[in-house]
C-alpha cells in the first residue's frame, strides 16, 4: 500500500505509487547514510538523514540540510515541501537573498558574481546558471520564471531544465483585441489599464474627396492622409522597387484616379493595371494607394493595430508601419506581406544614417492571411518593439532602436498602411492577377498606461 503523504524516515519504509520500497542503508565512517530502492543502494545519494514521501513524491535531506526530489532517474535539488509553497503570481526579486519557489518547488535566487562585469546571475537550487548575467529583474509570473537584464531583455523559463526563450515583459498585456469585426459598429475600447488614442471603423469615411485628406470618425478634427505623408504631390508618387514593376501611389486628387473604395466598415485599397490614359495621366505602371494617419505624427510609444485581410498575388506587397515625419530612417515595419506567400508575415526595425537593421524576421503564421480578416499588432515602447498575430506574439527585439538615430524618445513616428506592388522577395507582378485588394477593418492606436 503506498505510503501516507508526508511519511519520513529513518523509521518507516516507504512505499511509492507504483509500488516501489524506499529506505536508508546503513551508514558508515564517511557516510551517514545512502538511498536504497527495492534493495539496490543509489550511489548518487550521500550522507541521507532524512527520507520523505510527500505529494506522491520521494524527497531525502542531507546533513548539510540540502533537500533534493526525485525525478527518475535521478535526484534534482529543491526545497522541503511541507514549508515550501509555490511563489504568489508576480512575485519579483530584485538582489540577492529572497527566492522564488516554482510550481515544482524549486527555488530561484539572484545570486553577485565575483566578476563585476557579470552582474546577478541566477541560480536554481543553489546551482548558478553560468548563461545569466546582469540580471536586474526575477519575476515569478503565470508558473514561469522570467528574467530581466541590464539590456532590457526579457526570456522566461518553466523549469531549470528548460532553455531560456526569448520573450517580452509578461506583465504588459498581451494586447488581445475586443473589437467586433467584419462591418461591424465596434466599440472604442482599449486593454485593460490602457488609453485608446485614435479609432478609426471606417464607417463614414469618404475616400473620394477631391483632396488627399479624409476625417477620421474618433477625432472630427483629426485627418487621414491618402497617401504616404510628406512625399510627393498630393500624396501621389512613384516608385521602383527591385529594379521591377513601378507603382504609383494614388491619392484621389490626382487626376481622378482613386484606388479607395468604401463599403460598411471596409476600406478597400485596389491595385490595378490603369487604363492607357490613366497611365498618361500618372506615369507609372500600376495603381496602387497608401493611408496616413499623420493626425498622430507626434507618437513617441503606443500599441498600433490594424484588422485587415491582405491581398494574394504575386508582386504584392502589403504594409502596416510606423516612420518619422521629419527624417528616414528609423522605421518600425510591424507587417510586410507578400501576396506569393500568404501565410508569412515579415517584421523589422530599421535605424542608423546608414540604414541599419535590427529583429528582422519572418513569421508562418499557420493560416492563409488573403483568405480573412486578421489583427496585425505592434507595440512600441521606449526599450523594446513586439509584434503580435492575432493577439499573439510572434517577435520579440528586447534592444528596440538603437544606432546613430534612435526611436528611444529621440523621434517621433505615425502609422501608415500602403498596397504596394513590386519585388520585395514576392517577384514580378503578374498584370493577368490584377485587380485585387487590401482590405481594411479598423485602425486602432492605445496609449501605454493611463493617461
């Protein structure tokens, strides 16, 4: 029968869950005493006191009062479980001495190196963890323990035989949106503790005013640009990407060509082939648009979000970014998407006189994004930029911006949407595939914290 919990000895046998028999062998001169299971001595195990079976666990303790669980097939160190409970979620230690006990009961301290260039290190049951270095910050959140460093670099871990994952500060939301999508009225809310700083549904807008600018429903005062602010005339300019395929972005008062539509809450950007006058009119190769919303041209952080089904097709070349309004680089590139590989979506942050770049990564985010609607998320913060699917994050750059030209408070940037076309890895654009469309949901930029 297996033993009750918190059986001990010396003084009993232990009987496990699976019926194995637990004991001390005898002790000699240089050692107090061995682990012995089903009459076979384990030789890993050295001056025994104390044998414990506790929560359908095998526990000993040493003479040096070290407690060590077993976890077939060996012993792992932690503490004595019938004191030790797990952390309180958001338990925080920041120097050295108070520990953080996880859901296995191991324990987690900060611990000085003796190299002063190290910093805190952690160490788990005693054991330093020779990876950490400059450790500022160990956090016990949701049964894993996270680490900040010096850097503002965030990785968790479940256990201590884990690898550690990069990550982001846990304790900001995971920004899940709580939008009501596809047409629509949707709520102007933000997350939890957050500010909603402009919203756009779409509803009323008027794409085909005769100028470049249209209202935005959250802020009557407020206007989008139709087209990328700051350049060309009206809005409208041309482009050569790769060598191949020049697109003109349009804006509705350039001579009557509007690649903006409106239906519901829906603002369709079309790109086409122009019909041979229209290509007089523009001089480029296809009809393309872009979207700013330079009303927020003085951002320095936040959380900006778009719901948008993309375009497929070869040559596509969806984007969802942040740039200055006053010098380039820097640039936060929280999707580009070519329409030849629908289910990838690329992030990057750019920096430095000689645009340098930094966190570049591509993502296969498991679904067909030209198929549906999705939440593209980018959160921006004086330390470090995440980007999220679908309220999920799919890439981390603890080191933000950095370089000659900082985003770290030094600049201030505003969001643009844009369907451009060109070879931006997805290949020459096929003009048979044409007309498709961006569509757009809504727009929502968030205020980091109350405001």
């Amino acid at each position: 029968m297996e033993s009750t919990n918190n059986t001990t000895l010396p003084f009993t046998i232990i009987t496990d869950a699976t019926g194995g028999l637990w004991g001390i062998a005898c002790a000699t001169v240089t050692n107090a005493g061995q682990v012995i299971k089903n009459g076979v001595i384990d030789g890993g195990t050295y001056n025994v006191v104390l044998l414990l079976y506790s929560g359908h666990t095998v526990y000993h303790k040493n003479t040096s009062g070290n407690f060590y669980r077993y976890t077939n097939p060996g012993w792992v160190q932690t503490a004595d479980p019938r004191i030790a409970v797990e952390s309180a979620n958001g338990t925080a230690i920041t120097t050295a001495g108070p520990s953080i006990i996880d859901a296995t009961l191991e324990a987690w301290t900060l611990v000085q190196s003796a190299t002063a260039s190290v910093g805190l290190q952690i160490a788990t049951n005693g054991v330093i963890d020779s990876v950490t270095n400059n450790v500022v910050l160990l956090l016990y959140e949701n049964h894993l323990v996270y680490q900040e460093n010096s850097g503002g670099g965030w990785w968790y871990k479940s256990k201590s035989s884990d690898s550690w994952t990069l990550s982001s500060d846990p304790r900001v939301p995971p920004v899940t949106s709580t939008v009501t999508h596809y047409g629509t009225t949707a709520p102007i809310t933000a997350p939890t503790g957050w500010t909603v700083g402009a919203f756009e549904d779409f509803l009323s807008f008027n794409p085909s005013s005769t100028t470049p600018y249209a209202t935005t429903n959250e802020n009557p005062a407020a206007k989008w640009f139709l087209g990328i602010g700051g350049y060309g005339t009206n809005g409208s300019y041309g482009y050569t990407e790769g060598g191949s395929s020049e697109a003109y972005f349009c804006s509705p008062g350039l001579n009557g060509i509007n690649p903006f539509s409106q239906s519901g809450s829906i603002l369709t950007i079309t790109a086409s082939v122009p019909t041979s006058a229209q290509a007089a009119k523009m001089g480029g190769t296809y009809i393309a648009g872009a979207l700013s919303a330079t009303f927020l041209a003085q951002c320095t952080s936040g959380y900006f979000e778009m719901n948008a089904k993309l375009p497929p097709g070869v040559g596509m070349w969806s984007a969802f970014w942040l740039t200055a309004s006053n010098t380039w680089p820097p640039e936060y590139d929280i999707l580009e998407q070519v329409g030849s590989q629908p289910n990838v979506v690329t992030t990057t942050n750019h920096y430095g006189s000689s645009n340098a770049y930094s966190g570049s990564g591509n993502y296969n985010v498991g679904v067909d994004t030209t198929a549906g609607f999705h939440t593209y998320g980018g959160l921006w913060t004086p330390t470090y930029t995440a980007t999220y699917f679908d309220g999920k994050l799919i890439h981390f750059n603890p080191n933000g911006f950095s370089g000659a030209q900082s985003l770290n408070g030094s600049f201030v940037m505003f969001p643009i949407i844009n369907l451009g076309m060109g070879n931006f890895g997805g290949g020459t654009v096929q003009p048979s595939e044409l007309p498709v469309a961006l569509q757009i949901d809504w727009f929502r930029y968030s205020l980091l914290g109350p405001q």
